[in-house]
C-alpha cells in the first residue's frame, strides 16, 4: 500500500480538494500528523473513492 505523502503544505492540498469536491467540509479535511488513515477513511466514505485513488490524487497536487 502507498503512503499519504503530499507536496508543499496541507493547506494548500486541502483549498485544492475544497474547490474540486465542494461538499467537503473541514472536519472531513482535519489532517494530524500520524493519522493518515483516519484522513483517509473520511475522505473515502465522502467521496467513495478508493485509498489508492485517494493518495495519487492528493500527491497530484
């Protein structure tokens, strides 16, 4: 399995999800360092993507 890992800042990362997926909302985007896979999990039960789909998508940014 791939590891979450994102250029420049969360920030950044989250303001581009935000725009692409409106209907995420900050508490879906709450990102602790060492908790990668509750991020994650959030993000997959919104979107209904895969974890894979998710982390190449997140590093595209």
């Amino acid at each position: 399995m791939d590891k979450l890992e994102f250029k420049g800042t969360w920030n950044e990362v989250k303001g581009k999800l935000k725009q692409k997926y409106a209907d995420l909302t900050e508490d879906d985007l709450t990102y602790t360092e060492g908790l990668e896979d509750q991020l994650l999990g959030k993000l997959q039960k919104k979107l209904g993507k895969s974890r894979d789909e998710l982390i190449k998508e997140i590093k595209s940014f």
